[in-house]
C-alpha cells in the first residue's frame, strides 16, 4: 500500500507565485524525501530530510516536517515554468531499503 | 558517468511471452531497485537489492524475478507477461538514501 498521500493532486499557479505542496503518511520514519518527475522523465531527488529535522533549505525549495501530525510540506518559491512537474514525497517507513511513494502532485506553472 | 540505464525504451509483449528489463549502473552502488508507475499511481516497489548476491522483495513482486549476480547489472524478469504488467518501469540505484534513477521501460502487454 502507498504510504504517502500527496495534496494536491494537481496544482496550477502563475509564474513568480509560490506553490506548496502537502504530503501524509501513515507509520513512523526515519527520513522523508521529494522527488521531481518531468514528463515521460524517470524521477529527480530534490531534498531528504530526517525525522529529527523540522525543516530543511535547498535554492528555493522548502521543506518542513511534523512527525506528530506525520505530515510534510514542500515549498516552491518564485516559481518558474520549468518547475512544470509531478512532485512525490518518499518514506522508508517499512524499513531503509522499501521506499514507499505517493501518488505525487501535478504542478502546472503558467509563463 | 552514465549513471542508470535501462533498454530498451519501449517494448510490446504479447501475454504470456518472457522477456527480461535490463538494468545497469556505473557508480558502484550497493542498493539497486526496480520500480512500477501506473497512471495516476506513485512507484511501487517490486524488488530490491542491497549487494550482489542479495535480493529483496518489494510490495508488488508476484509476476517478476530478479538476480544480481554483480554490482553494476540488475535485470527484471517477467516469466508470464500479463496485461496487468503493462506499466513504467523504472530502475534505480543509491549509496546512501538518495535514489537515482534510469530514464524508464514503456512496457505494453497485449
């Protein structure tokens, strides 16, 4: 079964406009991950960010972690046209080597 | 570094044919994995891999056999296709936590 939940599942916002996305999952983790995927394109590591972290920095990416809701964020800001992209969180909540992925969100940025 | 790659890029199987994804990666990685992505789905995880000579089951292994008789080669195995193996797949491998992955199988069973 999936662990992580992905919210939206499709985002569209103009470009220079800031994009959240929102990620749930179910049983206790060592470390969170987001992941990129341009279209046809196998997937991009973007950010990790372990349980003891309550947020992360990366360019203009975001990341917070609340494991007592077991929900994370991902920030986009200014975002740009070529951050056009499904998203998906990753979780190693069965154990380190069964990474479990949500069914991502579609972001649309519009020039 | 070519990284991960995988051949071919598409493939159709009529069901019941065998045929093999392949699988290689030229940045010593211990942990290899192979990955389904169905329409609206995330990945599922089908088998894994934490060294040569080690394999691991994923959460959706039932159809598919792997081995890893090296570091660099992972193949995917499907002995009995099926049109509900008709799907992405993607290979990926890591040293740490971090996942890198090959440009994906189109596989279509007819």
């Amino acid at each position: 079964s999936q662990q992580g939940e992905e919210d939206p599942q499709a985002l569209s916002i103009q470009e220079g406009e800031n994009a959240t996305m929102n990620c749930s999952y179910k049983t206790s983790i060592n470390n969170l991950q987001w992941y990129r995927q341009n279209s046809g394109r196998g997937l991009v590591h973007l950010i990790l960010i372990r349980s003891n972290e309550r947020e992360k920095h990366s360019g203009r990416l975001r990341v917070t972690l609340d494991t007592s809701k077991k929900s994370s964020s991902l920030l986009i800001t200014a975002s740009r046209a070529a951050d056009t992209a499904s998203y998906f969180c990753a979780t190693d909540a069965y154990n380190n080597n069964d990474m479990r992925f949500g069914a991502g969100t579609r972001l649309t940025v519009k020039p | 570094n070519a990284g991960v790659t995988q051949t071919p890029k598409f493939q159709v199987l009529k069901t019941g044919q065998s045929m093999t994804l392949q699988c290689a990666q030229d940045m010593n990685h211990e942990y290899m994995s192979w990955y389904r992505q169905d329409p609206g789905m995330g990945l599922r995880l089908i088998h894994y891999s934490v060294g040569a000579g080690i394999t691991d089951q994923g959460e959706v292994p039932n159809g598919y056999n792997v081995s890893r008789s090296t570091t660099e080669d992972f193949p995917l195995r499907l002995l009995s296709a099926a049109p509900s193996q008709t799907s992405v797949y993607f290979c990926a491998s890591s040293y740490t936590d971090e996942q890198f992955f090959g440009p994906g199988t189109r596989l279509t069973v007819l």
